[in-house]
C-alpha cells in the first residue's frame, strides 16, 4: 500500500515542479501587468449611473461588484442552509455544516455577553462579521485585483501585444534600443473586481452601519432613557437646585452636575470615534495586505506569493472577527441601564 502511493506521488511532484519552471521562464519573457495602487475605487462605467444634489456623480465601481459579489455568496449560503434543514437533516454537512457551525459558535458567544439580548443582537453581529469575513476573503481568490481592462493612464506602463486579447509590458534596455521605441502606450489595469475592504466608502458605510444599530438596540432596551447617556438632564436639574440653596450648599455638590454633563458630552465623541476606528482598522490592515500581494507578485510572481496568501488568510478572519465582535460588545453595553434609577424596557 505504502509503495503504491509512492508511485502515485512521484509523476505529480515532477509536475508540479514543471509548473514551477514554465512559470519562471513565462514570467522573465513576459511580465505582469502590474496593478495600479490607489485608495479611490476604479470606474467601471464611463458615464454616472445618475447624479445628485450633493454628493455629485454616482459610477459603478469594482468594489461596488465586489460587495454584490459577497452579498450573493451569503444569501446563496442562506438558502442552502435552509434548505438543509427544511430536509430534515439533524446534522448540516458541506459548506452549510461550515457556516452552520460558525454560526452556532457567534450565538453562543452573544448569548454568554448578553443572554436577555441575544436573540436581538445576533442577526447583527453574525450578518456584518460573515459579511465582512467573505469580502476580506476574495482577494485569495485567483483574478480579483488581477483580471481586469486596460486604460490609458500616465502612472502605467508601456505595453506591447504578444497574441490577440494578451498584453505584457515593454522591457526597456537604454543601450539597445532606440529612442523613439520608448513612445510606447502607457497603460495602467483596472481590475474588474477589487477587495471592497480596500474601499473607504464600504468600511465607512459598514461602520456607520454598526454605530447607527448600537444606538437602535440602545433605545429598544431603554427607551428614552438611553439618550441621558449623552445629553444628562437629571445633571442640569441638579445644577439648578444647587444654586437655589442658600449659600449654593456644598461646592462639590455644584461641581458635580457640570461634570456629569460634560461626561455626557464626550460619550457623543466617544460614539462617532467607534466609526473611525472600525472604518480605518479595517481598511489599514486588508489594503496594507493587497499592498504586500501586489509587491510581492511583482518582484516574485511564482510561488512566492503563496506564503503571503495563507498570511492574508488569518488577517481577513481576525479582522473580520474583530469588527463584529466589537459591534456585539458594544450592542451588550448599549442594552445596559447606566443610572441607579433606570430600568430597562422589555
């Protein structure tokens, strides 16, 4: 047994190590187009799907197709799991055993934060870390960031035709090769499909998304009370009376309203901080990774990359997992009374 899958593995390694070779030859005669790092979003569409008042033209970009992308992949994996259960399986299997798992994990975990809340902060936290976690995931994905058109562009690179429909750049040599063969086209690739967390409108959108339903699930536990966190009433009315006493009464006790008011204050900035912290970790640490790949695939384009590949693996899943745990967090605290007189509304 053991000697027969010896003979097995031995024609694939020579294989793979053909590969290797055609792969190191191709790309010293050819190189890569190399892509165009940049923070805007690229345009698919030429002309503005329509144009508002304010915020101006309206394109289709590559994130915007990327984010539909993951959007499709999720509620694909919605119904499958649904499915399955509607069959009567006890036990899921396939991916929809994977995604049933994760998920039954996410709910134990929100159940142990806040077991009165769960049932009401789960669909959040499950739905924005799963959303979060594919779209990360689609830059290991052969052909994001790599397939894309080319576009005439001033920060690319000359180019030539090798075959109908297959470009590659120009290898310039300044002592063989005329002055004016270095007029070539420049171009730069605009892929079809880019890593939506590379995107600052997706991961600002997504985070105030997040802060927006910390503030719903605040006021659903809490009702109006919840806003006393910010603007301390009870803290003015106390001011008031303080004042009114003879002698102002005690100076701590006409310190203290103003302190509480003003601590009410930097709960509203402490509130708009969480966007920027969800939007730029994100954003940093998936377009820093893109970044990496895109050097790396420059300077090594065979096999180097994949070493990077399995890094980038564990980044999307961290981050991914760190921005819905940070909403669930938060969702948990917001559900919380912060006075000695408030009561919570079921």
């Amino acid at each position: 047994m053991g000697q027969t899958m010896k003979k097995r593995r031995l024609p694939n390694r020579w294989i793979f190590l053909f590969i290797i070779i055609l792969s190191v030859l191709a790309a010293s005669a050819f190189p890569p187009i190399r892509p165009h790092v940049q923070l805007p979003a690229e345009r698919l569409t030429h002309d503005p799907l329509f144009t508002l008042p304010v915020i101006g033209d309206f394109y289709f970009t590559n994130t915007m197709l990327a984010v539909l992308l993951a959007d499709i992949i999720l509620l694909l994996s919605a119904w499958f799991i649904r499915k399955q259960i509607k069959s009567g399986k006890s036990v899921l299997s396939g991916i929809p055993g994977v995604f049933g798992a994760l998920l039954e994990m996410l709910f134990g975990m929100t159940e142990t934060t806040t077991p009165k809340w769960a049932k009401k902060i789960f669909p959040y936290f499950a739905t924005i870390m799963l959303i979060v976690l594919i779209v990360n995931w689609m830059e290991l994905i052969p052909g994001v960031d790599s397939i894309g058109y080319l576009e005439h562009s001033e920060h690319g690179f000359p180019t030539q035709e090798i075959a109908p429909g297959i470009v590659t750049i120009v290898k310039a040599d300044n002592e063989h090769t005329e002055p004016e063969e270095h007029t070539a086209d420049k171009f730069m690739l605009v892929p079809y499909v880019r890593v939506a967390s590379t995107d600052l409108n997706f991961t600002v959108g997504l985070a105030l998304v997040s802060v927006f339903m910390i503030q719903v699930m605040g006021i659903r536990a809490l009702g109006g009370g919840y806003l006393k966190k910010f603007i301390n009433i009870d803290a003015i009315r106390a001011a008031r009376l303080t004042i009114k006493k003879p002698g102002f009464g005690n100076p701590l006790e006409l310190i203290m309203p103003f302190v509480n008011f003003a601590v009410g204050l930097l709960e509203i900035v402490a509130e708009i901080s969480k966007v920027l912290s969800f939007s730029f970790r994100l954003f940093g640490n998936i377009f820093a990774g893109s970044v990496l790949l895109f050097v790396i695939g420059s300077l090594v384009p065979v096999f180097a990359q994949s070493f990077f590949l399995v890094l980038e693996l564990g980044i999307g899943l961290i981050q991914a997992f760190v921005f819905g745990i940070l909403t669930m967090v938060f969702m948990s605290m917001a559900t919380q009374a912060h006075g000695e007189h408030e009561e919570a509304h079921v």
